[in-house]
C-alpha cells in the first residue's frame, strides 16, 4: 500500500476538515494516509514525511498565498532540499479561502513551485463539475485544476460545503489511483 502524508496547516479547522475527508478517501483506496499538523511536527513525522510514496500539502490562503504556519513548514525543509531527500515522490496540495475565486491559485502555485524544488511530481485535480457537467452539480465549484480548492462554510459545525468535500474525496481517490500507478 503507498505511504501518503498529509501535512496540514488549519487555522479555524477547515483545513484539517480537507485532510480528513482526502485521508478518508485514501484509505478507501489502499493508501495508508497520515495527517500531519504542521504546528506541532514530531521526529516521527518528519520521518513519515521522508518514507512517504506521496505529500499531499495543505494550508488555507490568507491574504493571497499559503498562511504562514505553512509558510514556515516548507522553509523547514530547507535541508531536505539540499539533499533532494523527496525527489520523485507523488506531491498535491489544496487549499480553502472564503470566496470562490479567492486567489487560491496563488497559494497552489506556491506549493507546486515548493514540490518542483524538491524534485516532486506534480498530481492536479480531474473534477469537472456543472455547467460543464451537469451530472455533477457542486463538483469543483471553483474550477481549480492545480490542486483542490475549496470555499470555506461561514456555518462552523460544517467548515466545508457538501460539494466541496465530496471534490475533496474525489481528490483524495484520484491521488490514491496515482500513488498506485506510480508506486514501485
């Protein structure tokens, strides 16, 4: 079974409501998933992160890029770069903000350039909703193709719209089917 980690930086929890349902969808697919809060990172987890097949990042975009508590994760790695320890591993990312649009695609910009540096490949998302679709209202509400992007629920028992976690479980499976493609 492929190894996926999924480092995560949440501020209100809807972040780690992401990681949880692309983690739920994981398992569901043969991948054994671990989710990994940046804020309080272990040895262990860096070592999970090292033997992981697959990186799945998360982070919110606030003000127009990945939160800093994520920020800060990814200048840790420093180290890990300069000996290209993750190289040729599977990497994704997804991120949430308040509006659609919400310039999540700077933040999955960020993440991707972040996965190039260390030699990763890139897996996007695959999700084509409505109107395109009608057959899948809800589905990919933002039209985000780099990674997941999700719009936050101002309704805090839900953090996540229905649609926006079922995309992220679809995320989640298409990941799986990628690290099983692309796992020796």
């Amino acid at each position: 079974m492929p190894n996926v980690a999924i480092p995560y930086y949440s501020g209100r929890g809807h972040t780690r409501r992401l990681a949880q349902e692309i983690a739920r969808a994981l398992g569901e697919n043969e991948c054994n998933a671990r989710l990994i809060d940046v804020e309080s990172m272990t040895d262990t987890d860096w070592q999970a992160l090292d033997a992981a097949d697959v990186i799945v990042m998360g982070s919110p975009t606030y003000m127009g890029s990945a939160a800093s508590g994520f920020k800060t994760f990814m200048d840790a790695t420093g180290e890990l770069w300069a000996e290209q320890r993750w190289a040729d591993k599977l990497a994704a990312g997804f991120t949430v903000a308040i509006f659609p649009g919400g310039d999540k695609l700077v933040t999955l910009q960020q993440m991707l350039t972040f996965a190039m540096q260390h030699g990763m490949v890139w897996v996007g998302q695959d999700q084509i909703g409505a109107p395109v679709d009608p057959d899948n209202p809800d589905i990919n509400q933002s039209g985000v193709w780099l990674g997941l992007g999700a719009v936050s629920d101002r309704d805090k028992t839900q953090l996540i719209p229905p649609g926006d976690l079922k995309t992220a479980h679809r995320f989640g499976a298409r990941i799986a089917r990628a690290a099983r493609r692309w796992s020796v």
